[in-house]
C-alpha cells in the first residue's frame, strides 16, 4: 500500500492543501526577498492558514477513518488485537500528513515574518 493510499478519502485533498502550501511559501520568498518593502501580510499569513486547513484536512481523514474502522469492527465481530491496531495505525496517517503541512508552514510563516521585519526596520 502506498503512502497515498494509506491517506485514504482526503489523500488528494491533503496533496493539494501541501501543494497550495508550497507555492504560496515560494511566492512568499519572492515577494519578501524580491521587493524593496517587506513584502505582503496577506502572502506571509496565508501560508500559516494553508499549514492549518493542511492540519484540519489530515483530522477529518482520521475521524473518518476511525469510524470506517468501527464500522468494520461492529460488522466483524471478533477480532484480533494486531488487525485492530494496524487499523488505528492506518487512520492516524491524514492526522501526520496534516500536522506535517502545518509544521512546515509555521516554519515558513516565521521566517518570512522575521525577514519582513528586518526588511521594514532597515536592517535587512
């Protein structure tokens, strides 16, 4: 099973938020660093709100994996153990895709905030 395919409902969802995230840091990095000023707050704050729809996406794809998984479980009857926690460990993946965007945006998001300030002090 690939990386995609453990990501489940909101694989491409995720693929897309990640990718908005991307581009937007680098039209971010062209913007702060390209210009005279320090750059545009809008372009600076939306990569922090693509890092947290990135989080919240990878959330909705775990609750929705976790109640597919109870779903199946009620269905199944018994199970064992190691089926059970293989199934949590699958439906835990769009949680740390997710919380993966958003770190990488909030890491992003404070550099650019920080050479922004720098630039509009005069010490860049």
């Amino acid at each position: 099973m690939s990386m995609i395919d453990s990501l489940g409902a909101v694989a491409y969802p995720l693929l897309l938020v990640s990718l908005l995230t991307l581009v937007q840091i680098g039209r971010g990095v062209i913007d702060v660093l390209g210009g005279d000023g320090p750059g545009s707050p809008l372009k600076i704050h939306s990569v922090l709100v693509l890092g947290a729809l990135g989080s919240c996406v990878g959330l909705v794809g775990s609750l929705m994996g976790v109640q597919a998984m109870a779903t199946a479980i009620a269905f199944a009857g018994e199970i064992d153990a190691a089926t059970i926690w293989e199934g949590v460990g699958i439906t835990v993946g769009p949680s740390v895709f997710g919380f993966l965007i958003l770190g990488v945006a909030s890491v992003a998001w404070l550099v650019l905030q920080g050479i922004a300030g720098l630039k509009s002090r005069g010490t860049w």
